[in-house]
C-alpha cells in the first residue's frame, strides 16, 4: 500500500482539491484542517483521514506528528498548501498583519517540514510547496503576499540543495487565479486597509462576492502536485495557470528580472547563451498530468 501524503490547508480550495484528487487515486491522505466542522466534512472523503493542525501552533504540529507516528504507515510526501493573503498597500500594512502573513505561508512550511522530515528521508520521498503567481510577479495590492511567496521559492530552492543526497525531491507548484477561499479569508481576518480605494474597498462589504467562483476549479493544480509527488522525474517548478495572460505575465516578468541583472554586469551573458539555457530546461520538461510515471515507494 502506498504510504500517506500530507496535504495542509484542506478546508476549501486548493488544498480540498488536492486531497480529493489524490485520495480518489489511491493514495492515503492526511489532511489538515483547523475546525471540527471542517474535519467532519473532510472525514466523509474516502481516503482522507482529516486532522486538526494549525501550522503556526508549535503544540499542535507536535500533536500532528503524534498522529502520524501512531498510524505506523510513514510518509511519502508533504503538500504545504496552507497559506493566507492580505490585500492592501505596503506602507499602511502594520508589522503585526505582515507578520501573520509570513507565520502561515513561511514559518508554517518551514514548522511542518522540520517536524516531519526524518519520515521524509526515511521513505525518500517528496515535499511540493504551494507558491503562486505572487511568487514571481509582485502586484502593489498583494505586497505581503507576493514577499511571503517569493521566501517561499527561495526556501524550496534551499531546501531542494540540502535533500537530494538524501533522496528527498523539493519543488514547487505556482497556480494562477483558480476558485478559492483566499479572497474571502483574508477579507474575515485582516481590517480593511486605511488607504483602501473604491475597488478594494467593495471586497469588505457585507454584501460582497470574495468567492472567486469567477475562475476554474483548481483540479489543474491538484494534477500539477500528484505528478510533483509521483512523476519519476518531477520538475522542479510546475506553473499552472488557466490561460495564457498570466503564463505571459509571470514569464515576462521572469525574463525581465534576467534583462535588469544581467545589463548590471560586465559579465553578461549573450542572448546566444540565454536561448541554449532555455532550450535547455525546455528539453527536461514532462507534461504535468499527474498520471505519469510513478516512483517506487510502496
């Protein structure tokens, strides 16, 4: 049998997506949740074993690998999906909001993985982070998300160098704009911004629409992560967006970020390298289906 994946932030979104997707393929989910309720939903999901985890409570991911120790089964892999938005401008965000944004999306993984890694080496297995868009683009209403996110590649690309001699494969999955709950959330825990203009100030109506059910369904993201988890070769990056405006956007904003270091330097590269570094990378892509090729580590 297959030994469970651990997917963070399942009360809605991605997150559900990811567990019910990887559930509904055979692998044994755990899933965490902060709420009874949510876990009793979550429960009625075969192959999902929901578990109360705040990934910022010390206590409560010590209590998680309890839980996990207790099953007897391993684990195979860590889904760091949970994670917070806060929408308005930098220079009215008070430290304590900035903080609480990078407690989740930051200190949480880094929380979670630390706790859990051993099991991760043991079974040389796999950790997917959840980065965004944000990650690479960094929008002026999104500033302390986009700075959460953007630690956040930097951690997977820290924590990939440090776990490969040791079997254990790091990427990341950056989504485009899916259905979700962050909108909503971020609206319920943070004050409306003090600079807030017309647009933004809407969202904290009581009357407003933060359901994002304008966008697709996130199944994209949840095959992007069962290939991150079980491809044979996983990439090291999966961007995974519902068109291609934002794939434009993000990969201009890429190559942009290439164009400002690299005029900077009186070693600059020729376009003649930057077209073979690509087409390099471009030769070890695999489609991000999520049926490929498994590892071994049943």
């Amino acid at each position: 049998m297959p030994q469970p994946v651990l997917v963070t932030g399942c009360s809605s979104g991605i997150g559900l997506a990811v567990a019910t997707h990887l559930a509904s393929r055979g692998v044994p989910v755990y899933a965490t949740v902060r709420s009874d309720a949510d876990a009793a939903r979550l429960a009625r999901i075969d192959g999902v074993e929901a578990l109360i985890c705040d990934v910022t409570v010390d206590a409560q991911v010590a209590h998680l690998r309890e839980t996990i120790d207790a099953r007897g089964d391993g684990l195979w892999g860590i889904v760091h999906n949970a994670g917070i938005a806060h929408l308005g401008h930098l220079t009215t965000t008070s430290q304590g909001d900035l903080r609480a944004v990078f407690e989740v999306n930051v200190f949480g993984v880094h929380r979670v993985t630390n706790a859990l890694v051993d099991l991760l080496v043991a079974s040389r297995g796999r950790i997917v982070t959840m980065s965004s868009l944000s990650g690479t683009l960094s929008p002026p209403l999104l500033g302390a998300y986009a700075m959460s996110k953007h630690a956040l590649e930097a951690y997977t690309d820290a924590l990939a160098k440090q776990l490969a001699p040791l079997g254990v494969r790091v990427c990341a999955v950056a989504p485009g704009n899916y259905e979700s709950a962050i909108a909503r959330n971020a609206v319920e825990r943070f004050a409306p911004p003090p600079d807030a203009g017309e647009d933004l100030a809407a969202l904290y109506a009581p009357d407003a629409d933060t359901s994002r059910s304008e966008f697709p369904a996130p199944e994209p993201v949840a095959a992007a992560c069962h290939a991150a988890l079980f491809d044979e070769t996983p990439l090291e990056r999966y961007l995974v967006v519902p068109n291609a405006e934002e794939a434009d956007r993000t990969l201009e904003q890429a190559a942009h970020e290439w164009a400002r270091l690299n005029a900077s330097t009186p070693y600059r590269w020729s376009s003649e390298r930057l077209v073979a570094e690509v087409d390099a990378g471009a030769g070890g892509a695999t489609a991000a289906t999520g049926d490929g090729d498994r590892a071994d580590h049943d």
